[in-house]
C-alpha cells in the first residue's frame, strides 16, 4: 500500500493557517450551491434527467458520435480522432505546424492537463498561454490546477502578488485582488488580440447540431474563439448530448452545482466558423471507451467537471488538490485515476471516508463513494501489501466466531488501551491527530449481567 | 483460400485508424455492458412550469443580482436620454444592432482587429432574457464582429420586455429554430473568483453590463 496521498496531504496541512481557509472556503462553496439548487423547486427531477440523459448517451455513444461528426463537418468544421494522450497531442501539434503557429492562447480544459499538452508543445518550440486568470496564475508558478473549477485555490493573495511582480505582470508588489485581476487582463488583452490560435475544452458537444458549448465566466475562452484565425476544441467522447434541447437541464446544473451561480456569466454555443477562421475539434479515447465495459465503473463518464464533489468532501477540503496524483483531484478523480494507471494511483481510492456527500451532490447522479469502494476492491486483488489485510480478517472472523474468545480479547484490548504510552499512536499515520477512546471501568456485557435483568420485557 | 485468410489477418493486425478503433471499440464494450437505456420524459413541477407567467420584476432582480445594471426605456426614442443619464458619452459607443437604432456621432466598426481593443462602449441586441437566472442570448451572426460582446469595456444589451421567458427549457424551447447558429448567454459582466475566492468584477470580458428593456 502507497501512501503517497497522505504525504503529500501532509505537506499540505504543515501550513494549518492556509489548510484551515482552505477547507471553510470550499466548504463555502458547498453551502451556496445548496442555497441556488434549492431555489429550484425541480431541482431533484433535473438531476434524475441529466443523469438519464447521459446514460441513454453512453449506450448509444457510437451513434451520437458519428452524428455530431457527421454534423459538425456539415458546419464546416473538421474533425480529428486521437485514440490516448499522444496522438491527440500530435495533432494539435499538426494543426499549429501546419499553420506555423508558435503561439497558443488556452482557455480551461481539463483534458489538455489529462493530456500534459502544454508540455508536449513546448518542447516542440509551441508556447501554450494559459488564459483563465487561476490556471494564468498557476502557469507562471509552473504548478498545475489543484481545482477543476477554482485552479489556483490552494494559494493566497500574497502568493498571486509575488509571482505577478516576479514575472512582470505588476511593477510594484500588491496583494489586492482587483488589482491583479486588472492586470492580467491588461497583460492578456494584448495577447488575445495577437495569436493567431486558440484553444478551448468543451463542455457539452451536440450530436443534433454538430456544435460546442464552451462555459466560463471570465469570457477568456469568447476572446480566444472569436478573435482567432484557427480554433481548436479539444473533448473526451463523453462529452456528447443528444440534442440541443437538452441543454436545458445541463445549463440549470452546472453552475449551480459548480460555483452556486444560477448560471456562469458565458454559455456560448459555437457551430460555424466565420468565413476567416478555421474550425477544429480534436475528440479523445484515452481509454473512455474502455470503461464503457464495465459496469461498476462507467458512470464515472457522466461527469460534466462541476467540482461539486471536490468541495463537499471532507479528505479533498483538509488534503488539497495536489495531494492527488491525478490532475483530477477529489472523488471523482479518485474514481478516474486508476483505470489510467491503476499501479500509480492506487491510494486514491482510500482517500475517503465513504461518507458519500459526493454521491449527493453530484448533478448527474454519479454513484461517487459506491465506485470509491469498488476500486479499493479491485485495487486489493492486485496488491500484494493487502496480504496482511486478508490475514487479519482470516484472524478476525475466528476471534469473533468464539465467544469466550471474543470476551477474553475485549479484556485484554481493555488492559492494553490502559497501559499504552499516548505516544504509542502518534507513531502511526492514521493516529498522529486522534486520541484513544476513554475506557470505563466497566463493559457493558459486565453491566448488564448485573442489571440487565431489572430492565427485562414484560411478557 | 490460405491467401484470403492471410489477407484478412493481415488487415486486422494493421493498425485500424483511430476513428474506426473507438468507435469498435464504443460498440464492444457497449455490448458488453449489456443494456440499452431510452431517452426520459421530463415533467417539470412546482411553480416554474413553462405556462407560468413571466414577471418582469423578478428579471430585473436577477439581473441586479448579476452585476448588470438595467434601465427601462419609455419608448427607442429615449435611447439617448437613458444614455448620457449613464454617462455613456455618443461619441465612445459602437453600435451593431442590425440597423434597429441608430446613434449620432458613435464609432465605425474599427477594420484591424488590434483596434477591437480600444472600443469603450458597444451596443447589441439581446433575442432573448431568462427570469431564472439573468442571462441574455445575443446571436454573434448576427454581429458585424462577433468579439464584441467580449472585447468591448462595457456592454449595453437592448432586450425588449416581451422577449423574457421564464426558464431556461421556455428558452431552449424558443431557440429551436436557432439552434445551429452562433449564440450566447450572457449573465451579467465578467467576474472570476480565482484570487482566494474574492468576487472581482472585470474579468476578460466586458467590465460592466447595462441592459436596456424596452
């Protein structure tokens, strides 16, 4: 068993200040998206729709994926497959050189993380600009997101302050969020009016009507779109619906469910490109299809990357997002992350409590903590570290099974919690920030032999 | 014989391109989950059914909610007035709403899209506004630059009173006949929250919204 997420969780809670924030922030967040949710009396019966949506979707995926390219080259847009993470590089990479296009302004997309996209073009001599002000801010920290949707909320004002005057997007230091928000949009105006390409994730692709919908509320990815002589969407092969029509449910969701916005400030639908542009959607595998499979696990493909399920869970608040060795941190990057590489993530599973408040709020009706569980299954069969586990258990199950045995190892436990140095459990990762219970001098089953006779049912 | 099956198997062990491989490989797996789920019905309940009526107030509430502020014309003939009563000065607004209103002494749509970046007003059209959540449709084909919207410091929307449905499935609803076209939703200015979760108005996109209902 790894413990990489509890490393690095620890690294995180060394600053308890900023751990503290962090987790009453999120947990902010969390309780607006309850307020706005509830101010829609349906709001139940939105979910059940999405989440039926994306599943009908799912089991006709083929179909709706050939209609929307079907549709989308009718709109004069053109289409690219990419089976992993390589080949859709490549062809990002292909389109730029083709064009001789050195510089690329990117608004949010996951999938490019997922892909390590800026990476790859980088050292092909291609600079990606990260254009949303947190994924900006974390760009020039040379960081990844550690949010979905709030990329840079594991640092301060301050933080933002000394790597804007290190880069020389401010002249003078300042920690004022106004400010710094003016001057990456001053710095970036520039740009956007500049590069001659753009690229963008996709939040919701129509099969009906062959075009995208982008969300945001800084309107970076509006300025990229239409300011840029060539376009390029990039999108997972779940990212498909039906029909436009069925927008309906997924706009009134998302940002509810995201920020506890009504709606983001952007929801733009893009399908022809204008007579000077071009217009590119690259559509990614990356092992989705595989997925498709299996049934514990495919609803994991509903996700419409809300965040909602990072900001109610009690492990991702008090263990922030790059404790997770997946660029999707939280439980539903804990549900994602081990089909990709089961070896490297298998601790992520075991981040959670099970308490299930990512089940709850999920917009789409993911059965988050259920699929949490199932991984720690599947994760046991092929880990021999579990060994000791099953041995236990194998111990367990006989000591239970014997009465006078279980009574006898209740005495000892007893005595045992007694007599242990407090330090005993600061040595151990799961006790360094718990206490033993207190111990009454008397059991319960000692108790009850005594009184449990005054209390019998009369019959 | 022996030839045609090396044939085949020759062709399979190529490498099938990437667009056949996933979507055999979609079909396979579907298969394999074994059930085939039907789009659902959706019955709307509670009080923000389609035929409930529209109430302007609480549009207006929304919008103020937005960060965007809303002035509410007599008449297309008091433009000007509401205007330079919010200091939008004649000369400083780009106005591309379809020939619909025409305002003295304002801006040519500039031909170099670096001099996008130094338009201070602009003035559209909105099709469409939304009760529930204070978002207006602005069709970009319909504009003469479709950056606008975005690029300009401060948005003014003309929306008429009539054009607001209450929810985003009237909305949906009524967009069916535009539903390959160009279009957003736009709710309120830009904002992030991405500094330490501080609100900031001004993000990328315009720094105000003034929305004129008439």
């Amino acid at each position: 068993m790894s413990h990489q997420h509890a490393k690095l969780a620890k690294t995180f809670l060394a600053q308890s200040k900023k751990a503290d924030w962090h987790d009453k922030t999120l947990w902010k967040v969390r309780k607006l998206r309850d307020k706005v949710s509830g101010e829609v009396d349906e709001f139940q019966e939105l979910r059940e729709m999405a989440s039926q949506i994306k599943k009908h979707t799912l089991t006709h995926l083929d179909e709706y994926l050939l209609q929307f390219e079907r549709k989308a080259q009718g709109n004069g847009i053109a289409v690219h497959w990419a089976r992993d993470a390589r080949e859709h590089n490549e062809i990002v990479h292909g389109l730029l050189k083709e064009k001789k296009i050195t510089q690329v302004i990117k608004s949010k997309s996951m999938l490019t993380e997922e892909c390590e996209l800026n990476r790859y073009l980088k050292e092909r001599n291609v600079n990606v600009l990260d254009s949303d002000l947190g994924e900006l801010i974390v760009q020039l920290r040379r960081e990844t997101p550690s949010h979905i949707v709030m990329p840079a909320i594991h640092l301060n004002k301050e933080q933002v302050g000394e790597v804007f005057l290190q880069e020389k997007l401010t002249e003078e230091y300042s920690n004022d969020p106004q400010y710094l928000t003016f001057r990456a949009r001053t710095y970036l105006r520039d740009k956007f009016l500049n590069h001659e390409a753009s690229l963008t994730g996709v939040n919701f692709a129509i099969a009906e009507t062959g075009g995208i919908v982008v969300v945001t509320n800084e309107g970076n990815a509006d300025l990229g779109v239409n300011l840029a002589k060539v376009n390029i969407h990039c999108m997972g092969i779940e990212k498909i619906i039906p029909s436009f029509k069925n927008l309906e449910f997924f706009i009134r969701l998302l940002a509810r469910s995201a920020t506890g916005q009504p709606i983001s400030v952007y929801t733009s639908h893009y399908h022809k490109p204008r007579p000077e542009q071009a217009r590119h959607i690259v559509i990614l595998d990356n092992r989705r299809s595989d997925r498709l499979g299996e049934e514990r696990f495919y609803e994991a493909l509903k996700c419409i990357r809300c965040g909602a399920c990072m900001n109610t869970c009690p492990v991702y608040r008090n263990s922030g997002g790059h404790s997770y060795t997946y660029p999707i941190p939280g439980p539903i990057g804990s549900i994602l992350a081990p089909k990709m590489d089961l070896k490297k993530h298998r601790d992520l599973p075991f981040a959670s409590s099970l308490c299930g408040s990512c089940t709850y709020v999920c917009p789409v009706k993911i059965n988050l903590h259920q699929q949490l569980f199932d991984w720690r299954e599947e994760i046991a069969k092929s880990d021999e570290s579990f060994v000791k586990k099953k041995y236990l258990s194998y111990f367990l199950v006989k000591l239970f099974s014997r009465h006078f045995l279980t009574k006898f190892f209740f005495g000892l436990l007893k005595w045992l919690l007694r007599v242990t140095p407090k330090t005993f459990l600061k040595r151990n990762n799961w006790g360094k920030y718990r206490e033993f219970p207190k111990i009454p001098q008397e059991s319960f089953a000692e108790w009850y032999s005594k009184n449990g006779k005054n209390f019998e049912r009369e019959t | 014989m022996l030839s045609g099956i090396l044939k085949t198997g020759k062709i399979l062990k190529e490498k099938l391109n990437s667009r056949d491989f996933i979507l055999e490989n979609i079909r396979k797996n579907v298969k394999k989950l074994g059930f085939n789920n039907s789009l659902p019905a959706f019955q709307e309940r509670g009080d923000s059914s389609l035929t409930s009526k529209v109430e302007l107030e609480a549009f207006k509430k929304r919008l103020a909610s937005v960060h965007a502020k809303v002035e509410v014309l007599s008449s297309l003939a008091s433009l000007n007035d509401v205007l330079s009563k919010n200091q939008v000065n004649a000369q400083k607004i780009l106005v591309d709403a379809g020939g619909e209103v025409e305002i003295k002494g304002s801006l040519k749509m500039p031909a170099a899209k670096r001099a996008l970046g130094e338009i201070e007003w602009a003035l559209i059209h909105g099709e469409m506004g939304v009760e529930e959540n204070g978002a207006i449709w602005v069709n970009l084909d319909l504009l003469t630059h479709s950056a606008l919207p975005f690029i300009t410091e401060n948005l003014i929307v003309l929306l008429k009173q009539k054009n607001v449905v209450k929810n985003m499935h009237a909305a949906y609803e009524g967009l069916a006949a535009k539903k390959s076209s160009n279009g957003v939703f736009i709710a309120g200015p830009s904002k992030t929250g991405d500094i330490e979760h501080n609100l900031v108005v001004g993000a990328h996109g315009a720094r105000s919204l003034l929305v004129l209902l008439y």
